[in-house]
C-alpha cells in the first residue's frame, strides 16, 4: 500500500534544574558547611503506541510539545523536583524519523510499546557535591543541560477498519461520500471506481473509523473478470467486510443472484475472508415499495444462508446510514477491547490476517499465471496483468479526512 497518513511535530524534553549556591545558616553555628541541593533532571518525551488511535488528525493542529523542565535545588540539601516526562500516544504502526538528519528512530508496532525521543536534560550539581578537605566552602555549582530538541516527522500506513464489498454500482461510493468527508466520483454506470478510496467516518469527537471503498467485483472475478480480485486483498487488511447489494439493480439483474455471486467469489478467494464477520447492507431501498424490500431482504437471506446482521439503507439521501455507521463503531471498539483483555484473540486475529493473506497471495499468483499462459499462446501485447507487482504496484489512494 502506498497510502500514508503523516504529521510533523517539534518535540523538547525539559531542561535539567540547576544545582544550589548555600551555606549552612544557623543559631550558634557561625560557620555552617554548604548546603546547597542538586536540581532535578528535566522531563523526557515518549511516543507510545495506542491501538484506540488511527489516524494522525490529532497531530495536525497542536505542533510542539514540550516536558517539563526540571526544578533547581534548595538549600538544605534539597534536590529539586524532576520534570513529569510526557507521553504521546500514537497510532500502533507509526513510523518515527528524525526529519533533520531523515535518520529512522523507531517503529511503533505493539500497543503499549514506547519510544524515547526526546531525552530530558541532567540536573546541575548544588555545591554541597564540591565539598572536599582542601575546599570547605566551594562556591561552585553547575547548571542543568539542555533537553533534547527533535524534529520529527511521525508516518503510518492507512489501514480501513470496514471494507466495502459489491457489484459494480451497488452504490459504495455513494455511501463512502455519505459517511465521510471522501468524494470518489459516483455514476450510474459499472466501474466507476479504479482504484481504493478512503474515508474517515467521524462519530463523535476521538471516535473514528475508516472506510475503504473497494472497487467493485463481478461474478467470475476470480478468474479475471472485470477488474479481477487483486483489490479484494484490501478486504483482508479489514475488521469487517459490508457486502453491499443493490435491491433494484437497473438493468433488471436479480439482487438475490448477484449477492450469491458475490458470497461465491468471497469464498474462492480466500475462505479466510468468507469465514469471518461480514454485514449485509441492502441500498437504494428508496426504489422499492417496503414490501418489495421485505420480499428482497427474505430472498436474499435464504439464498445465501444468512445469519449476520442485515442493514437496509438508501446511501444516496443517507437514510440509515448513520445507525450502521454507529454499530460498526461499536463494533470496532468492542473487538479493540475484547483483544486488548484477551491476548489470545489479538493472536487468532494476527493468525486469520496472515492466512488471509497467504490465501489472497495464491489466488492472484494462480490468476496471473494463468493471464501469463493466456498471453504466450495469444501474444496479449495490452495486457499488462504481468507488469503489476503483487508488492510494489502503486495505487494511489485517495484519502480525506
Ligand atoms: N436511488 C438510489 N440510487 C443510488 C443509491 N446509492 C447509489 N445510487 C446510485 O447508483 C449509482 C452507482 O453508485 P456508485 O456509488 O457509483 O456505485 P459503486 O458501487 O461505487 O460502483 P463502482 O464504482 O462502479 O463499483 C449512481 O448513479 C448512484 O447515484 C441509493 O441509495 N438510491
Ligand atoms: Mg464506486
């Protein structure tokens, strides 16, 4: 994937506190030896990976941190108090380079995992610590250093929460417009969409997911029709996959065989990805009568066996949208915090991931092989399945907040 979300931001970890200049004042005591305290170490600056963010928006208006600086000694052999580091949480895959010296730092991938990148300055010396047999009251001190100063330029990889699944014109873009702030060109015709889009959906404040609008898949896609399914490997990367039908198609297709269609190539593709939660999301109810719909949805479920959730909605006015867009929220959140309890789902999550992977990996392998067969026996010169590379081919995301 090519898509990257990035910020810059200046990061300043806290000054060292100075050491202390004092004597021993007392009653009776003319002559009191020093006394003065060391200063306390200046606060430093972490990054720390949190699974709950996934976005840099909230490193795109505030810019420069800065911890605490350390405070200076007292007399009384009193240290100065240290400054608090400070801690920014960041989204689990960030990359950190130091923009100046363009020198990698770290890479953030595990929820809790923290990064030092702005060490806090050293506190001063009082002058108690110059006291010796020859120098009895040593007037000498030192000041606290600096705390580093950092430049940094925080990268992540856009990963989409939910993917989108359907026919051509079953009206995924049209709800990615509705939800998100993302605008990819919507028609009344098929392949409209090339290439993946993304959408931040915002629920509230600090409450977000992303959207990933996949282009759209028609039956015998896994042999090579239409677009093929090297974008349905986008859906692996996913949570949750909505499989979007169009209950009134307009050339008069049957919603209920192309949904099985879909459910068939899902299935070829990667039995993974078949397995795992996916929602069915019925759109532009508003061209049905209720029952119509009602007649549709019972088809539909029969069909294809369904027992998941099912949505109807009609993206084009957003009516329904929002209630699915709050669920898949929920949903979201619930799945962060059960893996974040349970260790052991995180691991069955990173093992289906890998899996789906693996099997996506075959399948696009098998079909360009295939393509390859097709070319030599034909000399296909247009076809230029061969020229993309399964690692490095370079889709350009579009991506709005
Ligand atoms: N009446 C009605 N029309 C809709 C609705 N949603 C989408 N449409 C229309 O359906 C057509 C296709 O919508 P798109 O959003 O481009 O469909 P898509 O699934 O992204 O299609 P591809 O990019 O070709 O895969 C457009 O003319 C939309 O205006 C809806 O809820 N009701
Ligand atoms: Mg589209």
């Amino acid at each position: 994937m090519k898509f990257v979300d990035e910020a810059s931001i200046t990061v300043e970890a806290g000054r060292g506190g100075n050491g202390c200049l004092s004597f021993r004042r007392e009653k009776f005591i003319a002559k009191g030896g020093p006394d003065g305290g060391d200063g306390g170490d200046g606060g430093s600056v972490f990054l720390e990976a949190d699974i709950n963010l996934n976005t840099m928006v909230d490193y795109r208006f505030t810019r420069r941190f800065r911890a605490e600086s350390g405070k200076s000694g007292g007399s009384k052999q009193c240290t100065g108090a240290s400054g608090d580091d400070l801690i920014l949480k960041m989204p689990v895959g960030t990359t950190v380079i130091d923009e100046d010296t363009r020198e990698i730092l770290g890479d953030l991938t595990e929820h809790g995992q923290r990064l030092l990148v702005a060490q806090g300055g050293f506190h001063g010396l009082g002058n108690t610590r110059f006291k010796s047999s020859t120098n009895r009251t040593p007037r000498q001190t030192t000041t606290g250093s600096e705390g580093e100063k950092r430049n940094l330029k925080l990268e992540m990889k856009v990963l989409a929460d939910v993917g989108l699944l359907g026919m051509p014109n079953a009206g995924k873009s049209t709800l990615i417009r509705a939800v998100s702030a993302a605008t990819p060109k919507v028609a009344n015709y098929p392949f409209t969409t090339l290439v993946p889009n993304l959408g931040v959906v915002s629920i509230q404040k600090y409450r977000s997911f992303v959207m990933a609008d996949v282009p759209g898949v028609i039956e015998g896609a896994s042999g090579g029709a239409g677009l093929g399914i090297r974008f349905l490997r986008h859906l692996t990367r996913t949570r949750l996959v909505l499989h979007m039908v169009d209950v009134a198609p307009f050339d008069l297709s049957d919603p209920v065989a192309t949904a099985t269609a879909i459910a068939n190539e899902i299935e070829y593709f990667s039995p993974t990805l078949a397995q795992r939660d996916r929602w069915l999301v019925l759109n532009k109810t508003d061209l049905l009568e209720p029952e119509s719909v009602a007649e549709v949805r019972e088809k539909i479920i029969d069909a294809l066996g369904w027992e998941g959730p099912v949505y109807e909605i009609a993206a084009i006015s957003a009516l329904g949208t929002q209630r699915l867009c709050e669920d898949i929220m929920n949903y979201i959140e619930e799945s962060r915090e059960a893996e974040e309890e349970h260790p052991e789902l995180a691991k069955l999550e990173h093992q289906q991931q890998l899996a789906m992977q693996q099997e996506a990996r075959e399948q696009i392998e098998n079909l360009r092989r295939m393509k390859r067969a097709e070319a030599r026996g034909e000399f296909n010169d247009d076809d230029d399945f061969d020229d993309w590379d399964d690692d490095d081919y370079d889709v350009e995301f579009e991506y709005v907040r």
